[in-house]
C-alpha cells in the first residue's frame, strides 16, 4: 500500500503525515511509501501503478481553489479505480458535494476537531485500507505478489499479457 497526502499548508500536512506515521507503527501496517505534496501535478505524476489500494487524503481547497480536491479525486480514480480516497479539510459545507464527483470517498475528517478524534478517524481509515488491501477485487482477479510489491486487476479489465524484451519478464496490457 502506497499512501499519497495532497496538501497545501506545510504544517497541516506535516501533522497528517506524522499522525499517518504513528498510526501505522501502532497498527503494525505495512507501507510501501508515504507521499505528500502541496502540488496536485506532483501527486498523480506519484501515481504510477493501478490495482494497489493505494490511500489518498486530499484536502479539498488547495491553493484557494474550493473544490481543486473533488476534481483531483476524480483524476486519481481514473487512475487506481480501487484506491481509497480520504477527504481532510476545515469545509465541511462541502461534503455533500463530494457525492456530485463520483468519486467514492472513505471518510470526511475535518481538521478542527479534537486531535484525538482526528487521530482515530485517520487510524479507522489506515485500517480499512489496509483490510481492503487483503480483500481480492473480485473472485476472478490476476493477483501478482512478490516482496517488492503487490497488485491486483480483475481479468476483465486485463487486454492481453505479452512477453517482454528483457528475459524473465511479462507485459501486462489493460483494457482501457
């Protein structure tokens, strides 16, 4: 599981990022890496595999752009259609709007509660993702696994597998 943080505020991000850290640790959670940026390009140049369960926590007003975070979650699950999208922000007028994108956000955690409940409900979002990383995609998936990394795509959405150039190794074409 890879864990991606769009964030405008240096201090805001920095918090989520070390509370994202700690719950980690205390859930025993295995990552592959941790991201965070204040720059939406730099966060979908970041996503470069499908099929993972990755987890986003998006702000949804990046550089005083109201909704810049509902229009990235649609980007970002063009990408990894089974991510799981976290919305983090102080707009909570917003979230029902979230339902307008399509984009099928896990949780709304605003950021003016109290730092308990934050820290729970960004555990509570870690440990689901973590359980859907567990979960196949469906009963007729390709699921590949290896110590470096691990994916899943149902063969319906799998155009071909080809061999590739360098020895050892295959190609993977999706459909779309």
């Amino acid at each position: 599981m890879e864990i991606f943080i769009l964030e405008d505020d240096p201090i805001q991000r920095h918090r989520l990022e070390k509370i994202i850290k700690e719950a980690l640790e205390k859930s025993s959670i295995l990552y592959k890496k941790i991201f965070a940026t204040a720059r939406p390009v730099q966060l979908l140049n970041e996503i470069n595999s499908i099929g993972n369960h990755h987890i986003y926590f998006l702000d949804l007003e990046i550089n005083n752009h109201l909704r810049k975070g509902l229009e990235i979650a649609q980007l970002i699950r063009e990408k990894d259609p089974y991510g799981t999208i976290v919305f983090v922000t102080t707009h909570s007028e917003l979230a029902p709007k979230t339902f307008a994108y399509k984009v099928s956000a896990l949780d709304f955690i605003e950021k003016d509660q109290s730092d308990f409940e934050f820290r729970k409900r960004i555990e509570e979002c870690l440990i689901i993702a973590n359980q859907y990383q567990q979960k196949p995609i469906s009963e007729d998936s390709f699921i590949f696994e290896n110590k470096y990394t691990k994916f899943q795509i149902p063969f319906s959405e799998i155009l071909y597998f080809e061999t590739s150039e360098i020895p050892h190794k295959i190609n993977l074409v999706p459909s779309k």
